[in-house]
C-alpha cells in the first residue's frame, strides 16, 4: 500500500464529519454545563422558553447556514447539550452499568431518581421548531437567500 496514496471522497466526507461532529458535541456540552445554571430547576414558562432560545442559537445558526450538514450535526448538539444539561445531578455512569445489567439478567431496570431538569424535553422542542423555522425561512426566496431566488436572464 502506498502510504502517500490520496483520501477517496468518502474516507474525506467521514473525516470531516467525524472532526465536525466531535466539536458540535463539544459546543453541545459546554453550552448544556452553562445553561444548567440558568434560572432554577422549576418548570416555569420564563424559564423553560429563555433556557429553549439559548438552546437553539447555534443549532439555528447551522440549519440558516448550511444546506443539509446540519441534519447530521443538530442531534449530536442535543446529545452533548442533553448530557451536560441533564445528566450532572441524575444519571450517571453506575447507573448506566446496573441497567444494562438488570437488561442481560431479564429485570427491568429499576428507574433512576427524576430528571433534575424536567424542562428539557420543553427545551428541545423550542429548539427544534426554531431550528426548522430557520431552515423553511432559509429556503424562502423572500428572504434573500435559498432556493427561490434565481436570476432570471431576458
């Protein structure tokens, strides 16, 4: 094998969407860490609707940027930020552990405490209808950019 031997298009396209994936994953955890801290841990609409917007600027900045990237990019972004902003008081790996082992010896698996932060679910949602709200208004041509502005040539 020669070791100078050039990246087919696919090992390229993995690649980089292993290194985009790893930092949006990164970007989701260390937003999820600060945005845990805000307001308290109660289900109030103020709360949950600021937590919601903060969680959705960057995943809003992917679908208005890119085409399709952001397809693959959102759901690692809500992974990191799902585990940094839920996990820290409630789930942890011992817990994970005694699942899986209660899974392999046939028990169900004796569920953990309460989520610390019962806004989450609420969270993702506003983050997905602003997300695919900025992808439609993305795509408009009223709005200077996407598929429906084309020159039209006389």
């Amino acid at each position: 094998m020669n070791p100078k031997q050039d990246f087919t298009w696919f090992e390229r396209q993995f690649g980089a969407f292993a290194l985009a994936g790893i930092s949006v994953y990164g970007i989701g955890y260390g937003l999820g860490l600060w945005g845990a801290v805000i307001g308290g841990a109660k289900l109030d609409a103020g709360t949950v609707l600021m937590r919601g917007v903060y969680c959705a600027l960057f995943p809003v900045t992917l679908a208005w940027f890119t085409r399709t990237a952001w397809l693959f990019m959102v759901p690692i972004y809500m992974i990191g930020f799902g585990m940094s902003f839920g996990k820290v008081l409630t789930f942890g790996i011992r817990d994970a552990i005694m699942a899986w082992c209660s899974l392999l010896a046939g028990e169900r698996p004796i569920p953990s405490q309460p989520p610390s932060h019962p806004d989450l679910p609420w969270i993702f949602a506003i983050m997905l209808w602003l997300m695919g709200l900025a992808a439609i208004v993305c795509r408009s041509g009223r709005f200077g950019r996407g598929g429906g502005l084309q020159e039209t040539t006389k």
